[in-house]
C-alpha cells in the first residue's frame, strides 16, 4: 500500500514537472541534456522531466532602452544628445531553429543591450561629425533615420530587429546657448523692424494711393461741373438766338444776364466791393476782369454799383 501511494505521489509529482505553460508574447527555450533542443511558442507545453530543463524564457515584446552620448559637430560644438532606442527579439523562423532570431537572441550575445548601445554611440559619433550645429538640429531625425538602419543591420545578425531610434533631445554648452539665444533675440528684433517697415511703407502707398484716387474724383467732379456749364451756356445762346436776335446781340444779352447772376451772387454772399459797370455791353472783358479780382478779394467792402459812360 505504502509503495503504491509513493509510486502515484511519484507519477504526479513527474506529472507536474513535465507540464508548463507560456504566455502570451513569451518564448520558451528548452534544452535536453544540456543541449538545445527546442522553441515553444505561447500555451500549454510537455518536457521530459529531468531531461529536459527551461533554459530561457525571452520576451517578444518592444523594449526601449535611453541613454546619453556626446558628440561633436562638424563645426566643433559638442552636443549631448539623448537617445531613446526601442527594440524586440526577432521572431524570424529561420531554415533551421538555431538560426532562428530567439534561438541567436540568447545563445550569441550575454548583454544584447550593452552591445546595442555600444552600436548605437559608435553610429551616432560618425554622423554627427559630418554636420553643422545647425544641421544636427534640423536634420536629426534623419541622422536617428540613418543610425537606426545601420545599427539594426548590425544587430540582425544577434536575433534582434531595431524598431526605431529617437533623437529626443540636444543640449549645449551653457556659453554655446547664451550665444544662441543672443543671436536669435537678435534675429527676431530684426523680424520686428522689418515688419514696422513694411507696414508703415504699406500706410505710405495706401495713404497716397488714396490721395490719387480723390484727386482724380475731385477732377472728374470738376470736369463734369465744367461740361454742364458749358452745355447751360450752349442751351442759354440757342433759346437766346431762336427769339430772332442776331448772334452778337445773343452773346451780350446772354453775357448781360450771366453779369446779374454774379451781382446777385455778391449781393448774397454780403461782401462790400465796388465795381464799375460801363454802359455799353461790348466793354464787358474790362467787366468782368473787374468781377474776377472782386470775387478773390480776401477783404469785405461796400458793394456799390456805378455806371460809367464812355
């Protein structure tokens, strides 16, 4: 009785040293006898109890890994630069299991991630040379771009893919940053001039190109103030002429009532000038000389009106 319970205390105890189970984005590495022997992939597994032994449990999923290098540009500032590099164990299957990438992920390299940052330095420090300060900051995710692909072609070979490579910061020297900052401010009052300059240049233009278009308003007021003068004078002398009067005697009876008109004007406006009328209508250039400079007088006299005969 007694061996029968150890016998069945014996087959679960073997039983239950022969069952294990992965989990998801986890792979197991069994070896027999010291050698390898297998991959199991995620799920309830079997090994021969005390010849076969998990020799590795590796993890499929992304890892990031951060650090800090220094390098120095082309035009001798060195930065340092902050790295964020993410990576993954390769599940490439492979022609055979030993050169599958989990197999290669544990068996080739001990520290995978001590040889991948080394990579990753020695990639950064011979880009980064080949540029300016300026180009580093404006180009550093195609330097990343460049270094990630050569590193992860590199460390293919070690069972392990590269995801991405991120330059996530730079920093310079505390003497290099003021400088920078000094020529930005600078750089930023000279936007700012420029800007004042422009719009005031722009109020210039809009100001004159204003004047202009109120200019040429203002002639074609005048312009067309003169053509209705000018077609009242034209009406006036043809109502005159079509009473039977002859054309001379037209013009000096229309000049006669265009005299009156400018009387009654002077009368209205309340200046006091006087004004020499002559009696006979055919002296009225001397007459209305007079009226001009009567009218553009700055000073207000009595207005009187006298008839001079000739």
């Amino acid at each position: 009785m007694i061996t029968l319970i150890a016998i069945i205390v014996l087959l679960v105890l073997l039983g239950w040293m022969s069952l294990f189970i992965v989990p998801q984005q986890k792979a197991v590495i069994i070896e027999r006898l010291g050698k390898f022997n297998r991959v199991t992939g995620a799920g309830l597994r079997i090994k021969i109890p005390l010849i076969e032994v998990i020799a590795a449990r590796v993890d499929l999923r992304t890892r990031q890994e951060e650090f800090a290098i220094d390098a120095k540009t082309r035009d001798n500032v060195t930065v340092t630069m902050a790295i964020a590099a993410q990576y993954r164990v390769s599940t490439a299957p492979g022609a055979t299991p030993q050169q599958s990438g989990i197999y290669r992920s544990y068996y080739m390299l001990a520290n995978p991630v001590s040889q991948m940052r080394s990579y990753l330095i020695d990639a950064l420090r011979s880009s980064v040379p080949q540029y300016t300060l300026d180009e580093v900051f404006d180009k550093k995710d195609a330097i990343a771009s460049d270094v990630n692909r050569t590193v992860s072609d590199l460390m293919v070979d070690y069972g392990y893919d590269v995801v991405s490579t991120l330059i996530t910061s730079i920093d310079l020297p505390s003497d290099v940053e003021q400088s920078m900052n000094r020529i930005n401010s600078a750089q930023r009052e000279k936007e700012a001039a420029q800007s004042l300059a422009e719009a005031e240049r722009i109020k210039v233009v809009t100001e004159a190109r204003a004047r202009a278009e109120a200019m040429e308003q203002a002639g074609r007021g005048i312009a067309a103030q003169r053509k209705a003068i000018a077609d009242g004078i034209s009406e006036s002398l043809a109502v005159i002429k079509s009473s039977g009067v002859s054309a001379t005697e037209a013009n000096q009876l229309f000049i006669f009532t265009q005299w009156t008109d400018m009387m009654s004007e002077f009368a209205r406006n309340g200046r006091q000038t006087t004004v020499v009328l002559p009696s006979d209508f055919s002296q009225t250039a001397s007459m209305f000389e007079q009226m001009l400079v009567a009218n553009g007088a700055e000073e207000e006299s009595e207005f009187v009106i006298v008839e001079k005969d000739e």
